[in-house]
C-alpha cells in the first residue's frame, strides 16, 4: 500500500515539472504562430471586397458629380 503514495507522489511531481515547463515555453513565444500571418494574405477575404466595393461606387459618384 505505501507503494501506491510514492507512486502518486512522483506522478504529481513529474506532472508539475510539465506543467512548469510548458507555462515557460508558452511565455518564451515558442507556439506563436509565425506562418499563418504570411499566408492569410492569399486567401480572398469577402467582407473586405464588398466593403472596398461600395466605397469605390462612391468615390466614383462624388467624383462624376465634381465633373458635371
């Protein structure tokens, strides 16, 4: 039975120097994403075009109504 609490003892210790290690790597930027930001710019974002797209229309109408 004493085997059993020296055995949980060292599973908890083990689990708290992962849990230490992983909080320490979080800090240090090692699971930053770097290569998404790179590639987002590829991908066609709708909301972004449609919006471009009206203030286009009405650049264009002010611009038409200075030249008439």
């Amino acid at each position: 039975m004493s085997i059993i609490y020296v055995l949980i003892a060292i599973s908890l210790a083990l689990a708290l120097v992962f849990f230490f290690m992983f909080i320490k790597s979080v800090k240090s930027g090692q699971f930053d994403d770097t290569y998404t930001p790179s590639v987002r710019m590829l991908f066609d974002d709708e909301i972004v075009q449609t919006t471009s797209k009206k203030t286009n229309s009405k650049k264009t109408n002010s611009k038409t109504k200075l030249n008439s």
